[in-house]
C-alpha cells in the first residue's frame, strides 16, 4: 500500500525557501529600481507667498533657487535665509512623504530596516 502525502507535502523546505528568495530577489529589485526613479525625480517647494521656490532631485541636490528681489534686503539678511532653509526643508520634506508612500505601495506596509 502507498503512503499518500497532503497536498502540497512532498515537495520539501527547500522548495518554499526557493519561492521566499525569489520572491525577496523580486522586491529587492523593485525598491532598487524605486531608489533609483526617486533620485530622478525633482520635488519643489515655494514659501514666502512665493518670495523663494527651490528645487532639488532624489538626491537632495538643489537644482533651481528662485529669489524674487523684493526679499533681498541687505539690513535683514536673516529673513533670506530662513526662507531657504525653509523651502529647502519642505522640498526634502515632500521628497521623503513621496518615497514613503511609494515605498508603503512596494512592501505592502512591511517595513525593512536598515532598506529605507
């Protein structure tokens, strides 16, 4: 008399293990290819009632700085330089809000630490 075996028994660990890699290889690939669209990416922030806009990419190099002139005053220096920082702030801000969500979208909520 043959033994029979529940179904899907028989096949063995290392037949489960090689779906879990391969499936761990697929989304290691996707964040990859993810990481690499974001950095492409440029995200723009404007503050100020539009006194300075800045742009940066996925790198968080800044690629334009608008200044309009009515905001470069030389007696309040520090006024300018709050308003960068703070549009670059938010730039960075919208550029991590995006990589987080598309991220969320990828793993299904799992997070990897150390990943992103």
């Amino acid at each position: 008399m043959k033994a029979r075996l529940p179904q899907g028994m028989g096949k063995g660990p290392s037949n489960n293990m090689n779906q879990m890699l391969k499936q761990a290889q697929k989304m290691q690939d996707e964040i990859t290819a993810l990481q690499s669209d974001l950095e492409q990416r440029e995200f723009s922030a404007s503050v100020g009632g539009g006194a300075v806009d800045i742009t940066i990419n996925g790198k968080r190099q800044v690629l334009k700085l608008n200044i309009k002139p009515e905001v470069v005053d030389p007696d309040d220096v520090e006024m300018l330089q709050d308003l960068i920082m703070s549009a670059f702030n938010e730039a960075v801000r919208n550029l991590d809000e995006t990589s987080d969500a598309e991220m969320q979208k990828l793993t299904g909520g799992v997070s990897f630490p150390g990943l992103f």
